[in-house]
C-alpha cells in the first residue's frame, strides 16, 4: 500500500488520493473549456462576463481541494480564504444576473413586479408578504441576500483568530452565524425568484439557482465531516 505525507504528518492512502486528482483535474479541465467557449462566443457581454465569474468557481474549488489532500497546512492558511471569499462574491453575482437578465431593479420594480399580488414568505411561520413593486422590499429583499457577501470576509478573519488563540467557544458562535447568514442569503435567493417566477421561467432559474445553493451548502459541510 502507497500512502501520500505532507508536512503535517497526515497520511492519505494512494486509493483515496488518485480520484481526488483525477476528479479534481476533469473539473478543472472542463470548467476552463466551457469558460473558453464563452469568451469565443463573447456576444452578448454584459451577461457573459457574470457567467464566467460563477464558472470560474469551479476551478478555484478544484485547485482549492485538490491542495488540501496534498498539503491541508498550506492551502488552510493560503488559499482557504480565497475560496471562502469567492464563494460569497458567487452569490452576489448569481443574484446580479437574475437582475442584468430581466432588465434591471428599476425594471423589476417599476414594471414586472407591478400590479402582481404580493407574494408570501416561503416560510410560513415569518409574518407578512413581500411586493417587489414597493422599493423598500426590494432592498429588504436584496440586502437579505447580500448581507452574506459582507459577512464573509469577517467570519474568515475571526475564524483564523480563534484557531490561532484556540477559542473554541467562541468558534462554535461564529459557526452558528455563518449558518444563520447564509442560510438567510439563500432563502431571500429563493424569495426573489419565487416573487419573479413566471418572468425568470424562460431562463431555467431552477436549475441554476439549486448548482449554486448545493455547491455552496455541499462544501461547507463537507468541510464540517
């Protein structure tokens, strides 16, 4: 049996470590190829460039991983932050294609989201409906979703303090936020499409939104286990 060390002294047996790298190489391989696709059929640019910005999450993810089973010191202190930082810099930027494609938030507000019933919460047990036609919704609605995005760097940087200072009380705090805010990004996601589901229909939000919600929820308790 061939096993793999890193400067840690953390063993991984040679039948765990060669799928990592041939799954990890093939998700690198072909994200860069459909990356490549869009800059040769760069058309239309304004979406294509907020495209290539969630795809490239792939990648980073990829090389993110790949780095762990090889050397899980270095890419904690290294490159974790990058793919934690993305990760949230992905949500604001699946929630600000949503907007570009259906033409804008004054379009959303002034004319889609106008004379449309108010819609309910997903969550029942929250009170009240939400009218994107009402300006103040709307930013309720987008500061739900992006409150994540600001959370992030934060949450990484007192994190690294209470590994470093082993505060694990503390640690388990900042977890319990870090799920609360991103649980609260998604589900106002959720909301936003659910408010515009009838104009979103035609661009198979469904699909995008539940690669986007799963990438990021499978990652984190990956990590967790």
């Amino acid at each position: 049996m061939q096993w793999s060390e890193d400067s840690t002294g953390v063993y991984l047996p040679i039948w765990w470590q060669l799928p990592c790298n041939i799954i990890c190489t093939i998700s690198f391989l072909l994200s860069s190829y459909i990356i490549l696709q869009q800059f040769m059929n760069y058309r239309k640019p304004q979406e294509q460039r907020l495209v290539i910005r969630i795809l490239l999450l792939v990648p980073i993810f990829s090389v993110t991983c790949l780095s762990a089973t090889l050397n899980p010191s270095f890419t904690k202190i290294y490159l974790d932050f990058i793919r934690e930082f993305y990760e949230a810099f992905v949500i604001y930027t699946f929630f600000s294609y949503l907007t570009l494609i259906l033409g804008g938030e004054r379009k959303i507000i002034t004319e889609l989201s106008a004379g449309k019933r108010p819609t309910r919460h997903v969550l029942y047990c929250i009170y009240g409906n939400i009218d994107l036609s009402n300006p103040y919704s709307f930013l309720s609605v987008k500061r739900g979703v992006l409150q994540y995005v600001w959370f992030k760097p934060f949450y990484c940087l007192f994190l690294l303090i209470c590994q470093v200072y082993q505060w694990d009380k503390v640690e388990v705090w900042l977890l319990i936020f870090y799920n609360m805010s991103v649980t609260w990004s998604l589900y106002n996601l959720a909301l936003f499409w659910k408010c515009l589901y009838d104009e979103l229909k035609q661009y198979h939000p469904w699909m995008k939104f539940m690669c986007v919600k799963l990438i990021i929820f499978a990652s984190y308790w990956q990590g967790m286990i």
